[in-house]
C-alpha cells in the first residue's frame, strides 16, 4: 500500500540524517522535501502545504520550537517533534506548543515511518470515528465500551472523558489533575497513576485484548484506539 505521494517536510539540518530520513519516507510511498535551516522553514511549509512535518528541535537560525509556534498560527498540518534533549521541560514545551507527537535520537527510520502512518491514520479518521465504541454519558457519568457498561467512579469518567476529548493529544500529570479536581485539591502524580491504572483494568473487563489509555514516558497519557 503506497501513500499516493503525499508530501512530508523533513526540517532537519544534519545532511545524512536528512537523507537517510527522506530515503525511508521515500520507500514508504511519501513524498519528501528536506529543509535544512530554520531561517526557511515556515516559509517553504506555507507554499508546500506538506500532510506532515518531521521538526527537528535544534536548528541554525530558528529553533524548532519557534517554527513549531509559527506554523500553528497559520496551520493545522500534524507535526512531529524530533529531539535529542531528553529534558521533560522540552517534550511538554513541544507538545503544548501544538506538536502531534514526538521522537527523540536516537531512532530507527523504520519507527519515524511509523509514527507518520499512525499520526496522518489519527488525523484523517477525526476524533468521532476514534471514540465510536466508547458511549459517555456526561449526565448520569457512566461509560460503555461497545456496549458493555464500565462501573466508572466520578473522577475515572472525568479521566476517561478529558482524554477522549482530543484522541492521540498527551495530556501531563498536570493537565489530568487540573481537570478531574476543580476543587483545586493537591494529590501526587501516583494518584493520577493510580486513578489510571483502575480505569485501564475497567476498560479491559469490556475489551482484554485493547489497550485505548497509553503511557507516555515521562509526559503522560493519552487516549488511542487501534
């Protein structure tokens, strides 16, 4: 199954990299346009209106957080943030910035490829299709998955609900806490595990063999359908 050519913007500025980058975006049936620098990066994103774009976070000129800011001002094209810096502060920055998911170095080309397929697969079925077999009833809070109810407490459906609300965004230990206690109260990131630990176990008890709430080391959860 080809990709009909759609084009990805690799910006990038270590050369092999770039290349090695666009040979497998290549093999895959996409089509590739390497940028080198950042000084060009929004412009040359405008005029191709690529389907994805694969952003380094270190580049000569602008950085990839800029162009990342940039380019949401005018665009809603998936990008995937590209990183060397492992620092939390950096994958948060990223992804609040309107980034769709990220890769740090090193990688294999074969996984990049892979992200992209299940990035631009997220981006075109819609959230709707994504939540099809999940039934909330905001109301009463009770939940159903292909019909067969989850016994969910208050704040596992306000989990539950908060993450189904944008499939695919990863939401911090932060976010999650901000959203499920109004009341403002202080709890510890284990609680939040601890709350999505139980609802992993519910959602299982109506489909063992899906996995919808992922981790994401070291940013949070989010909510996918396979």
């Amino acid at each position: 199954m080809t990709e009909s050519g759609r084009l990805v913007v690799v910006v990038e500025d270590e050369p092999q990299l770039a290349r090695l980058l666009a040979d497998y975006l290549q093999q895959a049936g996409f089509g590739a346009h390497c940028i080198a620098d950042g000084e060009s990066a929004v412009a040359e994103i405008r005029e191709r209106a690529p389907a994805l774009v694969l952003l380094d976070l270190m580049l000569p000129g602008k950085d990839g957080m800029a162009i990342c800011r940039e380019v949401r001002a005018f665009s809603g094209v998936p990008i995937i943030m590209v990183t060397a810096r492992v620092e939390e502060i950096d994958r948060l920055l990223g992804l609040e910035l309107g980034a769709d998911d990220y890769i740090c170095k090193p990688f294999s080309p074969r996984e990049v490829i892979a992200r992209v397929k299940a990035v631009l697969r997220r981006v075109e079925r819609g959230p709707e299709e994504s939540r099809r077999d999940l039934e909330l009833d905001p109301d009463r809070f009770r939940a159903a998955f292909r019909g067969k109810p989850l016994d969910l407490t208050a704040v596992e459906f306000q989990l539950l609900r908060l993450l189904v609300s944008e499939p695919g965004r990863i939401f911090t230990r932060s976010q999650i806490m901000g959203a499920i206690y109004t009341d403002h109260r202080v709890v510890s990131d284990r609680t939040v595990d601890s709350h999505v630990k139980k609802l992993r176990r519910k959602i299982a008890t109506a489909s063992p063999d899906e996995e919808l709430v992922h981790s994401v080391y070291g940013v949070g959860y989010k909510f996918e359908q396979p």
